[in-house]
C-alpha cells in the first residue's frame, strides 16, 4: 500500500521505536485486553478482567464476545476499566437490522464501546449506501451509552485511497474510534495502515472537544512495537493526543511484554500469544 512521502517517513522512522518503562506504562493505559476466540468461557473472561487491573494500573478496556459484557460488567465494576464488544463480527455480513438488534442489547448488558465491522468486502466492491446505513444504525443504537469503534478490516483495502475513503465514510456515520483489523485476518495491524488511520483521523474535522480516535488491532504482541505505534501518533497527531479516549491496543498477548518492561526486563513477546 503506497503512502504520502511524508507518511512513508514518519512510518520508517517508527519501525526504529524501543520501549522504555515509561513508554510500557503509558501503553498499559491505552490497552483494550482483549478475548475474542471461539472457544471462550466465563471463566476465560473473569481471569481477562482480573488482568485487567496491573500493579502498573488499569487498562482501558477489556473486549469480549456480546455474550460476556454482563460478567465483565459485574467483575470490573469501579475499576474504571471500561467494557467493550463486538457486533457484525468477524465478518461484517450481517444486516442492518441485526446489527442495531446486538447493538442495542449489547449496550443495555453494560457495554460502554461498540467494536462494529465495516461491511468491507461490500465497500470494496463498490457498494456505498448500504455501508453507511449499516454504520448510522450501529451509531444511533448505542446512543449516548455507548461509543462506536468501527473495525475496517485495513488489510483487505487494496489501494490508500480506497482506505482513505472508507475512513472518512465510518467519520461520518458517527465512529468515535477508527479500528485496523478483527485480528481475524492477515495482515491484521500494520504501521501504514495505521498511519492512514491517523491521518483520516487528523483531517476529520469534528468540533472541538469531540476528537475521532484510532485502535491499532491484531498482532501487536511486544513492547517495542507498541512503542513504534506510538512514535506514529505522536508524530501525526502530535505529543500528548494518545489518551485511553484517541487512541487504543487491541490485544491479548501485548500485556505481559508492557510490564516486564515497566519491571526492567527485556520486551520480548508473550509465549503462544495469539493475535487477539
């Protein structure tokens, strides 16, 4: 995917990032915990929110299947540790009926963000309205309870520019929160994806005090890269914009790695860590 000379650079100088503790600490707060697998449980989830409270604070959210939102709800109360989920998910065909129906359940459960896929096979294909409404059904059923994340699956997009497109698209239905990836596909996060995402992201335009964030998801298993998405957002959007509310992780083998760093040790990945 070809990028602006000015991207192209502040992703090359990215790829050279290393985590210090601070850096490690600072990511643990803008961490989504996240369990998205087939064959999870409630006590998988309960054992996920556990985590999500670290001796170097909490992280910003915990992810989980619609299903887990109450659990988690319940196991997480005053953590401030907020709960997210995912609808249209992993493969964004469902109607828009559907959508708004778990939407809305999703959120009387509990849940304070809604991780909704893009219908993108369908956007890249050439289709327009149907994207839209599906995103504006997503946007209205949570209300002001709930904030829209919209999953773009980056990795499918053959060209930035239809990637662009998609971005601002999901902007204008309502998303509060650019997503990259399920975590489902490959390739999952990238740095060039993800500077697009920023940049839509910079351009967008809302009114002051309402800023569109950016989630970077699937494969980010290690401190130094975490550290190299970091460089990314401070580089485009500027020093201090990466808060839990602009810019999150989606992972679930990304923690371990953040607090040996934050404890002096190497930032290797986590053994067997999965992408998501």
């Amino acid at each position: 995917m070809k990028l602006s000379a000015e991207l192209q650079t502040i992703v090359d100088e990215a790829t050279g990032a290393k985590a210090t503790p601070a850096i490690a600490r600072r990511a643990i707060g803008l961490l989504d915990l996240t369990s998205l697998n087939d064959d999870d449980t409630g006590d998988v989830v309960e054992a996920l929110c556990r985590r999500a409270v670290t001796p170097a604070g909490p992280v910003a959210a915990v992810c989980v299947w619609p299903r887990f939102v109450a659990g988690a709800r319940r196991a997480l109360d005053g953590t401030g540790v907020r709960i997210a989920t995912v609808v249209n998910f992993p493969g964004g065909a469902d109607d828009t009926a559907t959508v708004a129906k778990d939407t809305r359940d999703a959120v009387a459960d509990g849940a304070d963000e809604i991780d909704v896929v893009l219908p993108y096979r369908a956007f890249i294909d050439g289709a327009r309205s149907q994207p839209q409404a599906l995103l504006r059904a997503c946007f209205d059923a949570c209300g002001e309870r709930a904030l829209m994340k919209v999953i773009l699956e980056a990795g499918q997009f053959p060209t930035a520019d239809l990637l662009s497109w998609a971005s601002r698209d999901a902007i204008a239905a309502g998303a509060a929160f650019l997503k990259t990836s399920t975590g489902k596909t490959q390739p999952a996060a990238t740095l060039p994806t993800t500077a697009l995402l920023l940049d839509a992201a910079h351009d967008a335009g809302r009114p002051v005090g309402v800023p569109v964030g950016v989630k970077a998801a699937g494969g980010i298993r290690d401190a130094d890269t975490a550290a190299a998405y970091l460089h990314l957002a401070d580089a485009i959007m500027g020093e201090g914009w990466a808060t839990p509310r602009t810019f999150r992780f989606g992972a679930s083998g990304l923690l371990d790695s953040l607090l040996a760093v934050v404890a002096g040790k190497p930032a290797g990945a986590a053994e067997g860590a999965a992408p998501y």
